[in-house]
C-alpha cells in the first residue's frame, strides 16, 4: 500500500513538473512575439516629449484610497509617433491614454499581474496626448508607510524619445 501512495505521488509530481516546464517554454516563446512587434515596428523622426514628467502628491492618506494625476505627452515633430508598450513600475500603478480624438487605452499596469502592455496608440504631429496615472496607498498593506516613487513608462517607435518615464512621489500615511 505504501509503495502505491508514493508512486502515485511521484508522479503526481512528475506531471506537474512537466506541466510547468510546457507553460514556462509557451510563455517565453510568448514574450519574444511582445517584442518583435515593439522592436519592428517603423521608426519615427518626430520626440514624444512630456510637459511636466515628474508629479509629487505630497500627503497620501490610505484612509482617503486611490490618488491620480494627469500628464501630457505630446508629439513635438512632423511624423507620427506610435506608443507600442505602456507599463508601470508597481502593482499599485495603473495608467490609461487619452488621445487627442478622446479615446482611452488602458488599463496598463506592471508586467506580469495582468495588464495587457502593448498597444498601437497614434499620436500625430504637434498632437498631444493624456497619460492618467492613478495610485493605490493601499496596495503593500497597512503597514506600508513611508516615501514612495512609481514610473508609467511609455515605449515609442522615436528615435529620438524610444522610452518616456512619467514618474510621481508620494508620502504615505496612515
């Protein structure tokens, strides 16, 4: 009877080891379709420049929940840019794009928990662009007070602005 137990849980273990080696080969083969669609895309001319990148919130009650700030990017050039990846630095960090026409992209977040990363967003000449960056204080837990710094990065087709950082602070109470 024993014997039976342990062969059963053997390959119990077996198949799952399996399993996850099928899943971790399928994701990477995944990953590297992600960025050969960013990295073929058609390079720009033109700069995604941000007016105003860096944001302080100051005070963040976790009492009062989620906090959110508005950054305009816009296409300082005469080619199109595309936005071909969105993400945030934490789990706690979401964004969403607003384009010049008001349609909304998004919800970005951190890779890996979720949010879809890449998107095809236009942003034609001297246009501009909303990158909404919303934060939740209470995210780590109760105990997580203190400083914090989090990034929404955008990746473009611009030679000149390939990655744009958005980045904003926090002090975190309770």
């Amino acid at each position: 009877m024993e014997n039976t137990i342990e062969k059963i849980i053997l390959w119990g273990i077996g198949i799952a080891l399996f399993v996850g080696i099928i899943v971790l080969i399928n994701n990477n083969g995944n990953q590297n379709k992600i960025d050969d669609v960013v990295d073929n895309s058609v390079r720009s001319e033109s700069a995604l420049m941000a007016i105003g990148n860096n944001f302080n919130f100051n005070d963040v009650s976790m009492k009062d929940g989620d906090v959110s700030h508005e950054f305009e990017v816009k296409n300082d050039g005469a080619e199109t840019i595309k936005i071909n990846k969105v993400y945030t630095s934490c789990m706690c960090t979401t964004a969403y794009i607003t384009d010049s026409n008001g349609n909304v992209y998004g919800k970005f977040g951190m890779p890996g928990h979720g949010d879809p990363a890449l998107t095809n967003i236009e942003i034609k000449p001297g246009e501009s662009a909303i990158v909404k960056a919303t934060f939740d204080p209470n995210a780590h837990g109760p105990s997580a007070v203190g400083p914090i710094q989090r990034i929404v990065f955008i990746e473009t087709n611009s030679l000149k602005t390939p990655r744009v950082e958005l980045s904003f602070q926090a002090m975190v109470t309770k």
